[in-house]
C-alpha cells in the first residue's frame, strides 16, 4: 500500500518508504485513528494519505510522534487522527438555528471551511430543531448536529483530478452508518473461549422517566431573576404520564417487588436543553430503547469470528448483524452492528480485530463516558489530596483498575486519616470480599481475607514496578514496535539488534542461514554423487566433500564476519587509533578531537584535506544490495563538502564514486548525515570510501573529522530478520525463557503464553496519549492535539491539571473550573475567570465559591479574587466579598477595592435593600475613601474617611455597643424643675464599666428662653462607671447699682433730707422647668 506524506499545507513530501505497522481503528462512535510506524520521521501536522484495501480514498493528521533509534536508523511511530480533526481548530463565536433540518446545521458550521456537504438523512430523533453553536469549535457543532438530530458523522475523501492528493473533503450525516441488511448472523455460547464478550456494567431499564429544561424563574415584574425550578416533562402528551415502558422487556429484566411480584426497573434521563414536550417524548422513546437489553460488545479476530460462524469478509463499521447470544438463561437476541474494526494495514488480514454488539454510543456520549471515569478518581477530595502528596505516577494504572471493580460492583470508599484510601464492594459492615488499598505512593488489591481476618494484599504496586501472582495483558512492546510480546496470540518478535545469550538476533539469523547453506551443499553434493555410476564414485564423493567444506567454511567466515562487527559493517566505526581494522592508514586516525562529541564519543577519522580514502577491503555480498550509511562528521576549516560512500567498479572497468551521506560544506559542529543507496548488478567489485570534496586544490584548506560511521546491508538484513523469523519458533523461546520451562513465571498452555509472577519490573508504559516513566516518577497525558493536559513530575515540584475537576458527582464535593462564570446582581455585567465552587450535598438555589474576576463584559480586564457563601434557597440573606483591581464608573479608571457586602435578600434587585457592608476603594485618580455602612430604604447609617478631602463622615444615632466598652456615653433628663439658691445632683452609671481608662464628661441645660433664668452645670467624679452632674441656681436677685441724695450745711456743715436708692437685677424668679444633657467619651 502506497502511503503519501503531505505538509500542513499540502505540499507532497513523497512517500513512506517503509512501513513497519499501521494500526487503524474505526469506530461507531466517531473514532477514527491510524498509528503508523515507519522507518524515518513523520512531523506533527503532517498528513499521511492513501487509498485502503476497499478502493476508499483517506487521510490522516498527525497529531504527536515518539521517534527512536534502532540500528542507526530513525523509528518513527505516529499518531494520526482522521482528517476531520482540523475542524476543532476552527472556532465558531455564535451562530443559530431557528426551526432549522439537519442539512441547514450542517451547512452554516462548515462555513468558512475546506468541507463541503454530503448526504443528510432526516434523522433518528427529529426532523427540524432549534440549534445554537455558541462558543465552540466547528467539530463540536458538527457532533452536536449529529447528536440533535439522531445521525451518524461519515466522512469521504475524493482525489484531485492528478489522483495524487485530496480535492475535496465531504461530511455524510446518516442515520445508520454502513449496510442495514442484516443477513449476517453471530452466535455466542459459553465455548467460544477465543472471543472476548464485554457487558456494559448500567442496569437494564424497563421503565424511563424523561425530564428536559428546568422552568426559568420570573420576578412579580415577569422578569428573569436567573433561576430555573422544575424540570418540565411530557406526562401532558402521554395520558399524565411522565414515563415509558417496556411491559415485553419487564418479563426478562424487572426486580421483585415487595409484593413477590415483577415490578418494572426505573430510572431517569434528563436532555436540560429539550424545551418542547414532544420532543422530549421522543428523546425519552429513543433512550429506553437502548437500556431494555443489557449493553454487550464481543470482540475477536476474524479467524476467532469466522471459527464462529460469522463471515467477516467484506464488512464495515456500523454494518447491522443479528446476534444470538445463548449464555444467558434466557437466551439473548440483538441488532447489533459492526461497532469497531481495529486491522494492520501493513500486517495480515488475520490480525483485524471486529467488535460486534449492541453499543450505540455517540462522540458526544464517549465523551461524557470519560468524563464519569475521571469523576470516579476525583470522587474523594481527601482521596485526591493523598495521591497528590504521594509518588504520583501511579494514576493512570489507578484509574484503570478502579474503574474496573467500581463499574462491575460499585464501590463504597473510606478515607482513614494515616492510612489512605479504601474502597470495597461492600459497605465496611457487611464483610467485603475485594478491596483495593491506596497508600503514599502505592496501592494494593486483595479478593479474600486471611485466616486472622486481615485483608490478604497479592497484587502491589510502587514507583519500583508491579508485584503481582497473576498479571493478565494482552501486548508488552517497546515504544516502535520493533520488539513484542502478543499475549493474546502468542507472537514473539525481536529486531535485528536484540541481544540473546550475549548473541545478536542478527547474528543468530545469520548463523542459522549458514548452517543452511553449508547443508543445502552437502545434500547437493551427495545427490550428485548418487547419479554417476560407481566407477566415478570415490572421485565424486571427494567432489562432493570439497564444496560442502568449501560452502561451510565461506559460510562460518561470513558468519564470524558478522558476529564480530555486528549488523555494522564498518570495523573501527570511531576510528581507535589501536585498532586499524579498515586499513585506513594510522595517520587518519586519532583520539584528539576538534569538539566534544554530543554522545561522548572519544575519537575520530582524520581526513584532513585528502581528497579520497578507500577502506582497505572489499564488501563480500554487493549486487543488488541496499546499503544505508551514516555517521558524525565535523567541519574544522575550509568550505567544501565530505562524502562517506561506496566506490565500485563495474564489470565493463567504469569506476563510480557514489556518494550517500553527505556532510554540508558549511556545516556548524558535529552533523549527523546519512543515506540509502543500491548497488547496481553489474558491480564487480565494491568498497566503501570517503572523501573531501571533488576538487583536488578546492579541498587544499579543508579539515574534516568523522566519527560513528555505519554501514548496513538492508537488503542481508531483511533476508536474516526473515530466516530467524522462521526458526525462532514460540516454543523455542519458551524454552530459552524459562530453561526449558523449570523457571517459573511463564507456562505454556493451548499454544498460549501466561505470565503468573509476584512481581513484574519496567521502565516506560506508553500509549497513543499517555506516557507513564516507572524509574523516574513522570506521569503525562495528551488531548487529541497533542497538547499536554496531564503532567505529573513525580517530585511534586512541577505538576499540571488541565480542565475541569470535580471530587464527586454528587453530595458533598468541590469543583475546580479554569473558566468560571459570574453575573451581578441588580446589575447587567457578567464576569469570568478560574473559580472553586463548593457543592453542598442537599439541594441549594446557589453553592458557595471562591473566584477570580480576570475580564467582565463592561470593564474588560481586571484582576480579583471574590467569595460568595452561596445561600439555600432563593431570597435568602446571603455574603460576598471582593479584593482586587476593578474599574470605576467610566469603564477606564483602575480601582484597588476591598468590598465586604451581607444582604438581608441577596436576590433583591432594589438597590435600596438592606445590606451592611464595607467598602475600601483607592482609584488612579479621585478620592481615596474607606466606608463602614449599612443602608434600608430609609437611607445610610455609617462613617466614611476620604483622604482627599481630610474629612470623617458620619451618619446616624451615636450608640455603644451592649455588653461592652463604649467610646461614648450619653445620657439627657427632661422636666426637671428649680427654684432660686438651690443645687440638683445627678450622677451617670453605665451598667458596662471600662475595664481600662475613665470617662471626661461635659453638661449643658437648656430652659425656655422666654423664661430667662441663670443655670450653672458642673461635671465631677469622672470614672470607668461614669460621672456625676451638679445643676446651681443664683438668688432671685442681685444689686446692680445704688445712689443717694442729701442736703448739707455748709456753714454748719449738718447733713439733711439723706436719701439712698437701691437697683436690682432679676436672676432668677420663682421655680423654673429645664432639661439635662451630658455626655462623655472614654479617655485612656
């Protein structure tokens, strides 16, 4: 089969030269893979296309590539995806459906693309829909068509008019994929050992309830408040019934009911985007029919199959098949299909394995199947906690073999704190027979107790390796596939260069082809001493005995040759100056180096500027032969190339310098070059060379190194491979394995190989998307673009999760999102970035979460971290809190914030709702203030500091606080009455005294102005408890001025008519009403 190469973008690359395998798999479910293994290398993006055994045109994306070394040559193995996986790099923002049929879907998410449509059957489901294809890739939205309307993805490739390439890219969407014809039958029984029959672990259902969009939420306004209550159901256009059933399935599949009677098995499937009853009826209608029989797949090579009675000549994914499977009491009858086809394009036909069953999963199911299984690790969040504090590296076998006991039993999981993780299938109480145990950094798995009642651990593993009495597996290869070992079949290969015993394989190929040989002669030879008659007999039997030693001895040389060079057939690859084995001359060889050689070799072939060098003997086996030659070489001075090459001379005497691996005459450091060529049959004689370039006095200042040379017969090589193929039989590695089978660990039985060992040591286990190192801890796994999604260090200092997990799907459990979603409340922004979310086991309006605001749909970019206690049901008092960068009103200014808010009605949409909360806000520009306040509809009560304008605000009643020190006390007495010269005590005592410091106190009286009166208010006895007030009053009057008048003599100097006048001023008349108003603030 012809495979072409093209770039990304559509150049030929040419073809593959040599495939080793090509592993495709095809399956109903949308997968459609291809793992390629080839000699040379096959680049991310790259396309691998050719036409299959069925005349069918197709094309492959690579999408990531493991290369190793083998023999000096590159081993590439790829993993491509079907070439409909370009399309999840193409991003579809948002387009709708209205009313719409599955070919008009289709249409508008292939706009803007290379795909065109194909054929698009009415669907399974529906024949018209509403669809939206918001925020996803173009694949996404082509499943989701799929998906919605109950069709299957088909892809077809149709060449350009050269027959050379693509010319166009087409997308069926049917509803059955393959023949419907269902002329082919397969029978199943209890016998047929060689087939691998898969029930799914999911209850049969008999009885289906079908719920579809939760019912949007609607304020007194008939506005939406966001909130979503009861599902709605379809019991309104089924007779009230908000179910379906299978009364024929009920006879095969019920449970006993209480009553000893057959009751239907129940259960519930939810579509939350399904709006229209009907609709739902009929989803719910497609769904029952799946999960009336148990769910089972039965997997096997064609020659299994066919030992079955099943043909498998000529069929496809998604052919329809009857299936008769007579294991079950009541024997089972399916319409099954052709579920998957996993066939070697480049191995034998024998080798495709067929899935057959009654699977119907889409892409879009696989993928919710993945997502459970990663749901079951994360299940615990204290059991995730300890594998992250552990080893690490052990996840990936983890999650396989939990999965594997949890989907055939359940599981019921304790954390014990100091011990780790166990999980029985049964609960604690009730004596569990299995139970797997996971430690710091290992886990173990028990089926039975001891005699003391502890549990009895056979199956162990650590980052050292597996321990384990039995190991079941079906494959153990290297990473290129060069060495296997297939359990399943037995199959056993080694490449060339495995070592046996301290022998190459090549080398025991070749041994084993010369004892041919010399075998083949001796029986010729003999042969033709029978046919001469017997007076020639002597002379001919030393004839014969002459060319059987002489095909002997040629023979042993060669192989010697061999067994001491290796598949290498240069004799002094580093040119070791100890060692002149290619005649060379010592002069060219030499230990100092110009550089350091990257893989450490030590010394080099010195060519310096001589234009030609012949290796000093001569290749034995030529005409016709592949060689592929490479090497290391190093450009010290000069600007010319240097050749390592093969020299020959024809039968005619033409000489021919053939040059193979060519070094650049600017190369730059050590440079590895290689190369392939086949030596013509004319060739009479052949010898490898080099040489610095073609031009004697170009070459005058050239200084060249070379190091690392390789020279291989290919085509020896192929015929060796095959002969040792050939001898190298199951049961003689059997033997060579377990001496003769005395070493225990592996038996043989049935022509089949069984590993049955405590303890099993590796290096590397990898995959098509996982890559698991036992030695150094590292653990990693890939999307199916090649991007890393899993990275385990295995010293904790370097670890990476990608997407979203969640510790469990139900109860209690928390949820990690890389892109979390945030509305405000009473307002219209929307926020987004990484976020926790804490789910409550019981039902909840709204779950706690703590959240990073990285954009907002107003303010574009900012930066916060937000809190929110989530609230029970909807209207409840709720909290939130925010601290970070925003932006203010207009959208530009940054803001430092910190924002504490509790709200009487966290749902309310008025924003004079009661709330308390505190506000630290700091813009680019404007005022900087701190606010302390809680507000109602009356208004705000609160203090506010702004720095800009150096002023402390306040607001409401001034207060202490009960049961506690207050900074002020207050205290006021009314109605009070006085009269003149008289004095009123009245003392304050708080009920909470200070505990440090006292209180300074001042006083006022206030009386009616029309009623003037003097009132003098003193403070004294200021304590931790209070203080006291004295309240005076003057007399009612006091003199204000006195005159007199008198008459005097002056002769006699007798005074007379004296007269004194006397003037008053009123201070305070009769008794008089006041008030008393004191307060105090505590002093330290």
């Amino acid at each position: 089969m012809r495979y072409m190469i093209f770039d990304r973008w559509g150049n030929p690359l040419g073809d593959l030269p040599y495939v080793i395998k090509a592993l495709r798999t095809r399956a109903t479910d949308g997968t459609d893979t291809l793992d390629i293994t080839t000699i040379g290398e096959i680049n991310k993006d790259e396309r691998v296309v050719f036409k299959d055994s069925m005349g069918r045109w197709a094309e492959y994306l690579c999408q990531s590539t493991q290369t190793a070394r083998a023999a000096g040559m590159p081993v590439t193995v790829a993993y491509c995806a079907g070439g409909i996986a370009e399309l999840s790099r193409t991003y579809i923002e948002d387009k709708r459906n209205r009313n719409a049929n599955a070919k008009a879907c289709l249409a508008k998410a292939l706009e803007g693309t290379r795909w065109a449509v194909g054929t698009v059957e009415t669907g399974t489901i529906t024949g018209m829909a509403d669809l939206a294809f918001y925020h996803c890739t173009v694949l996404e939205a082509v499943q989701k068509t799929a998906d919605t309307y109950g069709l299957e993805v088909q892809t077809e490739y149709q060449p350009d008019p050269t027959g050379n390439r693509i010319g166009q890219r087409i997308i069926h969407l049917l509803e059955h994929r393959g023949s419907t014809s269902t002329t082919k039958r397969f029978e199943y029984g209890k016998d047929l050992t060689q087939i691998k029959r898969d029930i799914d672990s999911g209850d049969v259902i008999t009885r289906l309830y079908g719920w579809g969009k939760g019912v949007e939420q609607t304020n007194e306004e008939g506005e939406a408040t966001g909130g979503y209550g009861r599902k709605i159901s379809f019991a309104d256009v089924n007779n009230g019934k908000p179910y379906i059933q299978d009364d024929n399935a009920l006879a095969n599949w019920g449970i006993v009911g209480a009553d000893g009677t057959k009751h239907h098995s129940e259960a519930s499937v939810d579509f939350p985007d399904c709006e229209d009853p009907k609709e739902l009826l009929n989803l719910t209608k497609a769904a029952l029919k799946t999960r009336t029989t148990p769910v089972v797949s039965y997997t096997a090579d064609v020659t299994a199959l066919g030992q079955a009675g099943y043909d498998p000549e000529g069929t496809d994914v998604g052919d329809s098949v009857q299936i008769i499977d007579t294991s079950f009491t009541t024997p089972l009858r399916l319409e099954g299909r052709i579920l998957q086809i996993e066939e070697d394009l480049a191995g034998s036909l024998a080798d495709t394995k067929i899935t057959l069953g009654n699977i119907r999963q889409s892409y879009t199911q696989r993928l919710a199947a993945q997502q459970q299984a990663l749901d079951k690790l994360v299940s615990n969040s204290g059991a995730w906690n300890s594998a992250a504090g552990g080893t690490g590296p052990y996840m990936k076998d983890l999650i396989d073999r939990i999965n594997q006991i949890m989907n055939a039993t359940g599981g019921y999981t304790y954390l014990k704190p100091g011990q780790g993780i166990y999980v029985y299938d049964k609960p604690e109480d009730q004596n569990p027979t299995q139970c797997i145990h996971i430690g710091g950094g290992y886990w173990r798995i028990a089926d039975h107790k001891k005699p003391n009642g502890d549990w009895d651990f056979r199956s162990l593993a650590n980052g050292k390796g597996i321990f384990a009495d039995t190991v079941f597996t079906g494959r153990l290869s290297d990473a290129a596939g060069l060495n296997y070992w297939d359990m399943d079949t037995g199959e056993f290969s080694l490449s060339a260069n495995s070592t046996i015993n301290g022998n190459k394989a090549s080398g025991l190929a070749t041994q084993t082809q010369a004892q041919k040989l010399a075998t083949d002669a001796q029986t010729a030879a003999k042969a033709y001493a029978d046919r001469v008659g017997a007076s020639t007999l002597s002379s001919a039997k030393s004839d014969a005995t002459a060319k059987a030693n002489t095909a002997l001895s040629g023979a042993k040389t060669y192989v010697e040759a061999i067994m001491a060079y290796g598949s290498n057939l240069v004799r002094n690859p580093n040119g070791d100056p100890d060692h002149d084995l290619d005649k060379l001359g010592a002069s060219k060889l030499t230990k100092t180096m110009p550089a350091t050689h990257p893989e450490g070799i030590t010394s080099a072939i010195h060519l310096g500027n001589v234009r030609d060098t012949y290796f000093g003997w001569l290749l034995d086996t030529f005409r016709g032969h592949t060689f592929r030659l490479s090497g290391w070489a190093y450009r010290k001075a000069g600007n010319v190339t240097s050749i390592f090459g093969i020299y020959w001379i024809g039968t005619d005497g033409t000489n021919h310098w053939q040059a193979i691996a060519r070094a650049a005459a600017n190369a730059s450091g050590w440079t590895y070059v290689s190369g392939s060529y086949t030596v013509p049959s004319n060739a009479k004689t052949a010898r490898l060379w080099m040489q610095v370039d073609r031009n004697t006095a170009a070459a005058s200042d050239a200084d060249w190194y070379w190091t690392g040379l390789q020279c291989t017969d290919e085509t020896a090589a192929r015929s060796y491979v095959d002969t040792f193929e050939g001898e190298l039989t199951q049961t003689y590695i059997f033997d060579k394995l377990t001496n003769n089978g005395q070493k225990q660990g592996l038996y043989l039985s049935n022509g089949l190989l069984y590993i049955n060992a405590t303890y099993m040591k590796t290096g590397v286990i990898t995959g098509k998307r996982s890559y698991w190192n036992l030695d150094t801890g590292q653990f990693a796994m890939t999307d199916a673009n090649g991007n890393e999604t899993v990275h385990l260090d295995g010293n904790g200092a370097n670890n990476l999760l990608t997407g979203t997990f969640r510790t469990a799907r139900t109860g209690n459990r928390v949820q990690i999102s890389p892109s979390f979603k945030q509305t405000e409340i009473s307002g219209t922004d929307s926020l987004e970035g990484a976020g926790i979310q804490f789910y409550h086991g019981s039902g909840s309006y709204r779950h706690p979460y703590i959240a990073v605001e990285s954009t907002t749909q107003q303010e574009g970019e900012v930066s916060a971290l937000t809190f929110n206690g989530g609230r029970r049901a909807e209207h409840d008092p709720g909290a939130f809190a925010r601290i970070g960068e925003r932006k203010a009103d207009d959208n530009t200014t940054k803001v430092g914030t910190v924002f504490l808010a509790a709200e009487k009605d966290y749902d309310s949409t008025d924003s004079s709702s009661r709330r308390a909360y505190l506000s630290l806000w700091s813009p680019k520009t404007g005022d900087t203030t701190a606010t302390l306040a809680a507000r109602d509809p009356n208004g705000l009560v609160g203090i506010q500091a702004d720095i800009d304008s150096g002023y402390l605000y306040m607001g409401g009643f001034l207060g202490g606080f009960s049961g506690g020190r207050s900074t002020f006390q207050t205290a006021w007495w009314e109605g009070q009455n006085i009269g003149a010269m008289k004095y009123t005590q009245y003392t304050l005592t708080s009920s909470n005294p200070a505990k440090y410091g006292s209180y300074k106190a001042f006083a006022t009286v206030d009386h009616r102005q029309d009623d003037p009166g003097l009132f003098i208010a003193t403070v004294s006895d200021c304590t931790a408890s209070g203080w006291s007030v004295w309240v005076y009053t003057p007399p009612e009057r006091v003199v204000t001025n006195m005159d007199a008048s008198w008459n005097r003599n002056t002769s006699t100097g007798v005074v007379s008519n004296l007269s004194i006048n006397t003037h008053y001023a009123a201070l305070f008349q009769g008794n008089k009403p006041y008030q008393l108003h004191t307060i105090g603030f505590l002093k330290k």
